[in-house]
C-alpha cells in the first residue's frame, strides 16, 4: 500500500465515511458485464434509488448535516433533474423538509417525481436566469442550508462512493469513464481512484455542445458557457463546473483528460444501450459508453469501467429515436 | 438439511453438473431490488449472454454432448426465437456445427442474429405447419443431433440454474415465478426449488390467450392450443409443454400454481420494466411481473423472485407502446 498524501488521505476517510454513512439508503448496484465488448464493466446507476447515483451524495449530505447540525430547519437546491428528486427522498428519509426550485418549463414528469418524495416545489416566477437570486430569498427567508448540486465536498464523496463499489467489484479496472457536467461525478470518482490506485486513468466525457470542463482543463482556469447546452444528456447542462471540483480535477492533477462525443454519437449509443445491452438509460448515462464506441477512450489492455449514470430519460425522447432508427 | 429422495437427487447432482459445465460460459446475472416494491428481488436474465436466460440450457446441452458424444457431427432445432440464438453460440464456442429450421415469415433481425453466432440457417419452404416434419428430414439427412427446446433434461438442468443464483443470492426467497411456454424454465426452477428448499412455492404465469400449461395443470393430461396463440410474448408460443416438463410440474407436483395475465396488463408491465425499473426487457419477461403488479402471485411476507427471462423485444413494439402511453 502507497502511502498517500495529507490531502488524499483526508478524502480516503471521507469517502470511507460516506459510502459508511449512506449503506443502508442507497442500492449497491452490480457491475455488469456485456456481449459487446468484453473488457467493459458497467457501473449501471439506472437502477439506484431515485433512477440516478444523485442519491448517493444527497444522502451523504443530508445524513451529515442531520449529525452535525440538528438544527437545521431543511434543505434547498435549484435543480430540475435527478438532484432534486434525490435530495427529496433523502431529506424525507432523515425526517426534514426539503424545498427545490425549478424553473417554470421544467419537465413535468421531473416535476411530478420530485413532489412524490415529499418535497415543496417553487415554480412559480423562477426562470434559469433568477433562479440563484432566487434560491437565496427563499433560503434567507426560511433559514434552510443549500446543498448545492455537485460545489460540495459531502456531494462529492458520496458521488465516489459509486467508483467505491466498481473497485471492490473488480479491482483489476484500469481506466474508469464517467459523464461530466457540473463534475460532481467526475471529481468523486477521481478522488476514489486516488486513494485506491494511483494508476487507474479517469476520464470524464462531455458532449460536444456542453464542452466547458474540457476547456477548463485545457485552460487551467475554469470557463463557462455562455448559455445553457442544447444536448439530449439533460444531466450535463450546468455551464460550469464548481470551485472543488476545479480543485480535484485541475488543480490537483487526478483527472487524465475530458473528451468529448457528437449529438449523432449520443443518439446512436442510447438506442445501442436500450436495444442491445437491454439498458434503459438516459441519455446522460450513455456519454461514457458513446466515448468508448466512438474509440475516444485509452485502451491499455486493462478493464474499463464505465459509470452509467441513471435511468430517467424522457419516454418521448426514446420513442422518437426508436421509431427513426435504420431499419434493422 | 432433509434428505432427498432418489428423484430428487438424481435432479440435484445434474442442476449442480449442469452449474458447473456452464460456469465458463455463461454470465452469473445478478439480483436486483428495485424503488417498485421492496418484497421483489429481479432476476434480469435479459443481460445474460444472447439476451436470454436460454444460453444456459443450450450450453449445457451442448457442452454435454461434446463430451459424451465426441462423434456427433452437429446440433439441430427448429426456433425462430431465444433458442436459436442460444443454441448457435453454444455450438459455435463448441467448435459444432448447428442448423436452424426457421419458418419463413420469422423476424429477420433473430435471423440475422442467429447467422451472426455462426450458424446455418434453413428457411426455404419452411412453415409453423411442416416444421416437424422437415426437422427429422435434415436431422436424418445430416446425421445431426436435435436439442430441444425444453422437452429435453439437459435444457431443463440448464434452465434451473438462474433459479441456483438466485437462492444463493437470497436465501431467503420463498416464491418463484417465471414465465412459462414449453415449460423449460418452469420445470428446472421448480426442480431447484425442490432440491434446495420444499418450502419455496413456485409459480408460472402465462399470457391469457396461450393458457395451454394451465389447462394442462387443472386437467392433470397434457393440453394443446389448437393453433400458434396471439400474444406479445412471442416467447411462450409453443402450444404445449414437453412431457418430461409434464413430468416435473404436474405428475411429480413441483410447482404451485399456473397464473395468466392479460396482453393489456402485459403491455403496461412491459412500459413500467422500461421505463420504471429501466430494464428494457422482452414481453415474455414482463410475465411475471405483470403477474405480481395484477396481485395474482401468492405472498406471504417472504421475499418474490421473478426471472425476467430476456431483452430482445422487438424496437418497433416498444415505440409504438411508448408513443400509445398515457401522457404523464
């Protein structure tokens, strides 16, 4: 055993502390193997609670601030997508109130599944523009503690706790490929990586429209969108990644690099996945994979593991796609 | 432990052969729970190699006869579904030889699966009606060596060892259920039922329209449809189970009860696999299921096992089912 750094060697207790924390709420999801490549294993999230590893870091979050502030009246997030119904059944398994605010023309089947777990729902006049000025009104007003959806350490160690279980499962995994949009995922799983084994190379995989983090690495510094993407990966669409996971990511060097896949390519490997790996992901979820099939990914000749991140995609979206698919 | 009788423990020893035969060749699916109902723990054979739980019989029927018929010169079967594919892989790994009889209207994309596994596929003049007869024509011209479908104990012993993982997953598991066609599967859960644990009730669920297996059971003699049933579960087409399942499910008594559900309900249930618990598995998977969310399973506080039995629906079904749905 290397012996690690100050710096990683707190992150190994808190990511220790996490997965410790959030074992009897979260779903120890298997790793697959497929008939389509056999150095793949895939880290299938779909089938976590709430339909997407968001619940990992929510419950470490709210489980800690249960513990260390007992006090609080709640929490509160801006989210449209898995964070908020993630953070909605955690902070009704610990028995507190949780408030997120979505912007107005969110969609109403995310909207409905996060009041489902129990949460208020503020839609009324939030827009993608106010929505921060407006998270804290509400937040001063009712005395609540954000969690914010990937800036914050506790999100972040629960969201390594999904690498965690990937290395415990296969500890012969070289490379690990996960989806990148606020870096949440991307940042835990790196810090997993480095404390268990240096060599093991973690790659992060934007769209090509959403390419933010990949500028921010090439940069050194971190840069933003000017808007908000037009991709189907619906998870990936914050405009830039956060100041830890900046840290982690660049900063500390634990990231080998960001690629990036087409719209085409995504579309192509959600319907692989629905079709042939008999996966129903999201289209989030198949950023990794489309990576690898596109040949974008290191290949050392050690397993690669793949996160695919949830399973919440629009029924729409994936009858649509079937229906104009090549005729097989 | 209770001592088995003879019947039974002959069963034993060639479910725990057959186990071990596979075990190279085969993926050991795993368990799931799901956010749906916390009693039901999911066997999603849809990931198993070919897509269906049907790799494991056809590969223990033809590893099986490699070693005790070293001569044979090729495996034949009449399928247009699941076995083929299976039983072309098998063969291949096996360095045999196979030939498929598959009528002429069949879908051309198992076909085309089929032929990619390596096998030589027979479709000219080949009908649901004369399918039989052209069997033992090639088989006797070839000199080749028919593998049943289910009406055989190397495909039954195969079959029963998703039910094996499944209790050595959960012991704790006290109703089986699966979907029932031929009877293969049936037949080898209840024999894995039997031998590891009497008190295990298992349960086959069939579409409405194709209740031949439930006939048969309230009859106590072998019933038949009169023709090929009209149902979406193109996997439990057969029109009678094979006298060996006879054997096992009625004459020895190993199995509960035959339930049926509806093509509507089976409809729904497939649109929930999909999109709720993000399993894109095949309509003849769904049965079980269907059968549980329709309340027609037993319960009795223990944990329900269902095999979803494979994924390789057909794309067009689903989008025209996802475009149908209610809007939510």
């Amino acid at each position: 055993m290397v012996e690690l750094d100050p710096y990683l060697r707190q992150h190994a207790a808190e990511l220790e502390a996490a997965a410790e924390r959030i074992r009897p709420y979260v779903r120890r999801t298997p790793l697959l193997t497929t008939d389509l490549d056999p150095r793949l294993r895939l880290k299938p999230e779909c089938f976590q609670r709430t339909g997407s590893f968001k619940a990992r870091g929510a419950f470490n979050a709210v489980l800690r601030l249960c513990d260390e502030r007992p006090e609080t009246r709640g929490v509160i997030a801006v989210s449209s997508g898995n964070h908020a119904q993630a953070l909605a059944l955690a902070a009704r398994t610990a028995g507190l109130p949780a408030v997120l605010l979505i912007p107005h023309d969110a969609n109403p089947a995310k909207v409905a599944a996060t009041r489902a777990h129990g949460a208020e729902v503020i839609q009324d006049g939030v827009t993608f523009e106010n929505r921060e000025e407006r998270l804290r009104q509400v937040t001063a007003e009712r005395g609540l503690t954000v969690v914010h959806p990937f800036n914050d350490w506790d999100i972040i160690h629960g969201q390594g706790t999904a690498a965690l279980e990937m290395l415990d499962d296969d500890g012969e995994i070289g490379i690990i490929a996960v989806p990148t949009g606020g870096g949440g995922l991307l940042s835990g799983t790196a810090l997993t990586a480095a404390v268990r084994n240096r060599r093991i190379r973690v790659i992060g995989v934007e769209p090509e429209v959403a390419d933010d983090a990949r500028q921010t690495l090439r940069a050194g510094a971190i840069q933003t969108l000017d808007r908000a993407p037009d991709t189907i990966a619906d998870g990936v669409r914050p405009t830039a990644i956060g100041s830890r996971n900046f840290e982690v990511m660049v900063e500390r060097g634990l990231i080998e690099d960001i690629v990036t896949v087409t719209e085409a390519e995504l579309q192509d490997t959600l319907l692989r996945a629905w079709l042939d790996l008999k996966l129903a992901i999201e289209p989030t979820a198949a950023l990794p994979l489309a990576a690898f099939l596109a040949g974008r990914l290191p290949d050392d000749g050690r397993p690669i593991g793949l996160i695919l991140s949830g399973g919440n995609a629009s029924p729409q979206l994936v009858a649509d796609l079937l229906r104009a698919r090549p005729a097989s």
